[in-house]
C-alpha cells in the first residue's frame, strides 16, 4: 500500500482519538450543526495517512468531544480496515476502565464493536442527563 508503517511503544502526554477516526470515516462525516447528528455520508474507505501498530501509554486520551480517560495503557492497530484498540486500561470517571473496541469502514458503513468494563466509577459523572 505504500504508506509508512509505525510499529513500536510510544509513551504520550496525550492521545486524541478523533484525527485516526476522521481518516477512517473522512472529515466531512464529523461536521454536524451543534448537537445535530452530520448528514454527510462516510468515506467508501478508509484513508490513514499511516499505518501503525503501537504499544501507547498516555497521561490523557481523548475520544473527540465525548470523553476523556487518564493514566492510559493500550496497544493500538490502524489500517485500512480502522482502528482496533485492545489491552485498554485507564482512570475514567473516578473508576478503572478496561476492554477493547473497534472502529470500521466497511465500504462506507461505520461499525463499532467492543467489550469494554467500568468498575467503580460514579454514574452520575458517566450519565449526567438521566
């Protein structure tokens, strides 16, 4: 495929989750009006700039506007599929998050797929509108 090929351990101050998932779906897919999901569709494929498979521990690592865990461990694979993300461990909302999750392109339809575990954390910081 031509592209570079990062493979190795990393230790970050932070990691934003949100650039890798732009190359899988395209830009134009994350532009929504506010609180309004985006009308435009996915990329066909996916477009990394990169591949990688990397060992990361991160101080901070952000998932876009959604969320934000600290102290993290994980090992990280992005292709041309997506984004994989296993051996996860953090501090989230006052507990320990861990599990794995993965983000496609298949031919232009998103999948999200995981099995993630958040144990002693405060609800009401997890779920603040219900």
């Amino acid at each position: 495929d031509g592209l570079p090929h990062l493979a190795g351990a990393l230790a970050l101050d932070e990691l934003d989750l949100d650039p890798m998932a732009v190359a899988v779906f395209g830009d134009q897919a994350f532009l929504g009006a506010g609180r309004t999901w985006p009308t435009a569709p996915f990329n066909q494929r996916a477009s990394p700039p990169f591949t990688a498979e990397l060992d990361l521990t991160t101080a901070s690592l952000v998932a876009g506007p959604l969320a934000t865990a600290y102290d993290a461990a994980l090992s990280l694979k992005l292709d041309h599929e997506g984004i994989r993300v296993s051996d996860l461990r953090a501090k989230f909302a006052g507990g320990a998050l861990s599990g794995l999750f993965e983000l496609k392109n298949n031919d232009g339809t998103g999948l999200f797929s995981g099995q993630l575990k958040l144990a002693g954390a405060d609800l009401a910081t997890v779920l603040p509108e219900t």
